[in-house]
C-alpha cells in the first residue's frame, strides 16, 4: 500500500461523515433521482460533474480531490456510482433495484456503471 492509499483509508470514515452531516449525498440524490417525480432528472456522465458542483460550494480544490479519492475508494467512481455504492440509502438505488425485482428496465440507463 503506498502513502497516497494509506492517507486515503486513513481519512475515508471522517470524509463520509463530513459528507452525510452536510446532506452532500441527499444533495446528489435530489438532482439524479427527486422525490417529486414532476422534477427533471440530471444524468449520469460517468463522471463527477455533479458532485463537483456541490462539493465547489464551500470546499477547495484539494479537498475535492481527496473527497473523490475516498469516493472512489469506496466504489463512487461517477456521480450515480456514489449514490448505488457509496451512499447507504438513495433513491436512485432504491428505484434501480425495486425495478430489476420486477424484471422490468429501471427508469434510468445508470445499469452501465453496475454492469448490468
């Protein structure tokens, strides 16, 4: 394990707790999967693009780095990635598993980053 992993495993259950006491993945979720479904849906990139913008409010460059670090370390490796992987509750999750135990197609295409 080289230094920049061991930082990382180091300080991964402090950041996740910074980002659920600052509502960071209820955030997210709002926007990729709202409660209300007349609201409009953001897409997944397979990117961070939307986590970015939230996180810009009130961090600095380096701790967004270090936050998609951990993110990824947990298995977010995009912004839909965090809310199925990373994120113990979500909508977006919620919807995409109730829908495959019905065997019909979730409503998003977010299958891609499970491999499914």
């Amino acid at each position: 394990m080289d230094h920049d992993d061991e930082l990382i495993k180091d300080i991964a259950p402090h950041v996740l707790e910074v980002l659920a006491r600052k509502r960071f993945f209820e955030t997210l979720d709002d926007q990729m999967c709202p409660a209300d479904p007349a609201q409009p849906r953001v897409a997944c990139a397979g990117t961070y693009a939307k986590s970015t913008t939230i996180l810009t409010t009130g961090g600095d460059p380096e701790e967004i780095a270090e936050i998609t670090q951990v993110l990824a370390s947990r298995g977010g490796f995009c912004d839909c990635e965090i809310l199925f992987n990373v994120a113990e509750e979500s909508r977006l999750k919620s919807e995409y598993w109730k829908a495959r135990a019905t065997g019909s197609q979730p409503a998003n295409s977010h299958s891609r980053h499970l491999g499914g």
